[in-house]
C-alpha cells in the first residue's frame, strides 16, 4: 500500500483527526454558546444577519445543532418598520405572511419550550380597525404556548390586539402593549387598553405605553404581579391600579405633562409591603426639557407607604403648581414607611440641599446616592450623615 493510500484510509478511520477544530467542542458547551449571541435588549428576528438564523448558516453541523437547541428559537420579534408604509398592499401582505411562516417555525424548533413573542407593528397600512394582522391566527391556534406577549401597534389596532391574545392566551405571565401613535402628553390617548380581570390574576409583569383601563375595576386584582411599568397614564389611575396588587415588588410610573390640577382620593395610604425598587419621572414631550410648572407628580407618594423600599429613583424636570422647592413629599414618603433605603437618586433641578440633606438623615443605610450637579452638598458632608456610604454620584 502507497504512503497516499495509508493517509487516505486513516482520514476514513479517523476523520475526527482532520476536522475543524471548533466541531470537537462538546454540543451542550456549543449550544450555550450560541445562546449568548443572541441579542440582550430585544427579541431576536427572522434575519440571516443575526442569531439564531445566522448560526444555523454556517455549515450543516451548526445547523443541525441549533435547530435542536430550543432556548434559541424561544423568543422572537416580529416587526413591519414604519419605512414599510411606503410599499405597495402586495408587498406589506407578503411581509405579514412571512412572519406567519416564521413565528410557525420558532414554535416547532421551541418545542417544548413556551414562547415570547414581540408584535412590532408601528405603522399598519391597507388594514381595517377591526382586521388585525395574520400572525394574531398563530396566537389564537396556540393559546398555551405564550408565556410573554408584547404588542407594538398603532392606538386604532391595539385595544383589540389585546383582548385577542388575553381571551386566547392561557398561561400568560408577561404582558407589555405599547401605542406606537400616542403622543407624549396625558389623557390624549382616546381608545384605552382594556385588561380583562382573568388577565390580572395570572400576570407576574406587566407594561402599558398608553392609557389603560380595567375592564371590571371592582373585581380586577393582580394578585401574582410583581412588576409594574405604567407610561403616560394618571395619578388617580395608577392609585387605583396600586390598591390591587398586593404583592407588587418593582414599580415605574412616567407621567408626562400633568395637569395643573390632579384629583386624588382622599385619606387613600395603599401598603404596598414587598415593593423594593421604584422609579418615578414626570417630564415634558421632549424628556430634556425643562418645564417649570405642571401638575404635581409628589401627590402620589402621599398615598403610598412602602417598608421594603431599597432603590427609590426619580426624574423630574417639571415644576408642581405649588411652587414649593422643598417637596418634602420623599422624606415623609420615607418617614410614614420607616424604610432602609440602599440607592436614592434624584435627578431634579427642583429639589433644595435641605430636602435631600433630611432624606439622607432619614436614611442612614443608603450605600449609593445620586444627587444634582448643582446642589453643594460635599462627599466628606454626605459621609458623616451616610456611614455606609459607597458611592456618591453628580448627575
């Protein structure tokens, strides 16, 4: 046998000896490795330009053992960009049918996985109100395979968008709907988001970029929900969203451009016992600009007592009517809920040094802290108050 005829019959033996060798890695270290090049702040989409599609092109080995892996084909973003409105009605059609076709092949490569699945519709051209995208027949045909449904529609889409998928979707523990059309400024949202009380007892995280109302407001409670993210709602709904969710842990109200004058129940504290992180903002339109005066966002936090709160961060660049640059709202926020607060940040012009020097004394177990460039309040001043301080932030 010739020295070629030996080498030839020792690669057929072992082949193993000549291959890539990125392909000896064991498949479960390859798997993981493909999960972490999927995006982190999104869903990943149907593109050959990202993970998970653009793994499974590679070579057939890649393939094989991507299309097996489900955490990679668990979540998904489907998305018709507001460019899209441009196209003719053939071409958008076609578009929709692909995401059908896509989030079809997400579901059976997820198996036995349960699915997240993102509806980023921004613009919806030559459809009816009442005639929602063909990809909503998927949901309607699965409803327990969703775990988290995030809707992206315009403001005349979306309430129906959301009563499909909370009258189909059994299991759903995740909910985020935003209006793509609102614009930022209260009470101008005129079709609300409707939640069904069924909805609220299952949700563990909810988000609404737009108006929300409960369908049943006196039966509704959410009784799993453990974050809440509120945008462009108001006071008086976002205290009464509060009296129902008892065991809520984090919590984020955006309110933009308040009424001079707010409406609040009367004599209404809501205990809130496990709530540890909240942030709050109060802004204009445009979220950098200074506006002086407008409703006032610290009415709301003399409605609240929370014994756990550990992170309380709040942006604020609009003036209350009552013009008082005190705004001892926070310290008696923390006085009434005798909370041990950990990160305090406060990023207002409208806050004087003696209101956060009485929130720092009311606070001795704060480690990070976050205050206004212009207010002269030294680290050595901040640390005899703070003995555990860490780190003390000019924003």
């Amino acid at each position: 046998m010739t020295g070629r005829a030996v080498r030839a019959n020792s690669i057929i033996v072992h082949p193993q000896h000549h291959g890539a060798p990125i392909l000896r890695i064991p498949c479960e270290i390859t798997s993981g490795i493909f999960e972490f090049c999927l995006p982190k702040d999104e869903f990943p989409r149907p593109s050959i330009q990202s993970a998970p599609m653009q793994l499974s092109h590679v070579c057939s080995s890649w393939q094989k053992l991507a299309i097996q892996t489900p955490r990679l084909w668990s979540k998904v973003s489907l998305c018709m960009s507001t460019e899209d409105g441009g196209q003719t009605k053939v071409s958008i059609k076609a578009a929709m049918a692909s995401h059908v076709k896509a989030l079809k092949v997400w579901m059976r490569r997820a198996t036995p996985l349960p699915m997240s699945v993102h509806l980023r519709y921004p613009s919806l051209p030559w459809l009816e109100p009442d005639k929602l995208p063909p990809v909503f027949r998927v949901i309607m045909e699965n409803p327990t395979t969703w775990r988290d449904v995030r809707l992206s529609l315009p403001r005349d889409y979306l309430n129906s968008a959301s009563i499909v998928v909370q009258k189909n979707v059994r299991n759903l523990e995740r909910f985020d709907v935003e209006d793509t059309s609102i614009i930022p400024m209260f009470s101008r949202a005129n079709c609300p988001v409707f939640l069904i009380a069924e909805t609220a007892a299952i949700l563990l995280t909810l988000s609404v970029h737009g108006s929300l109302q409960l369908k049943s407001p006196n039966a509704t409670q959410f009784v799993r929900l453990r974050t809440l993210s509120l945008k462009h709602s108001s006071i008086n709904n976002s205290i009464h969203l509060l009296e129902n969710c008892p065991v809520l842990e984090g919590l984020n109200l955006h309110f933009y451009n308040l009424p001079m004058i707010n409406t609040t129940p009367e004599d209404t504290t809501i205990l809130l016992p496990r709530l540890r992180n909240f942030h709050l903002a109060h802004t204009g339109n445009d979220e950098n600009k200074i506006l002086f005066r407008g409703g006032e966002v610290g009415v709301l936090l003399a409605h609240l007592k929370l014994p756990n709160l550990s992170l309380f961060h709040l942006h604020m660049t609009i003036m209350g009517w009552q013009n008082d640059p005190r705004w001892d709202y926070l310290s008696m926020l923390i006085f009434r809920s005798n909370c041990s607060l950990i990160d305090l940040e406060l990023r207002t012009p409208h806050i004087e040094k003696s209101t956060i020097v009485e929130c720092l004394k009311d606070s001795p177990d704060l480690q990070y802290v976050g205050i206004p460039s212009d207010v002269k309040l030294e680290e050595e001043e901040a640390r005899r108050l703070l003995p555990n301080l860490r780190t003390l932030r000019r924003l």
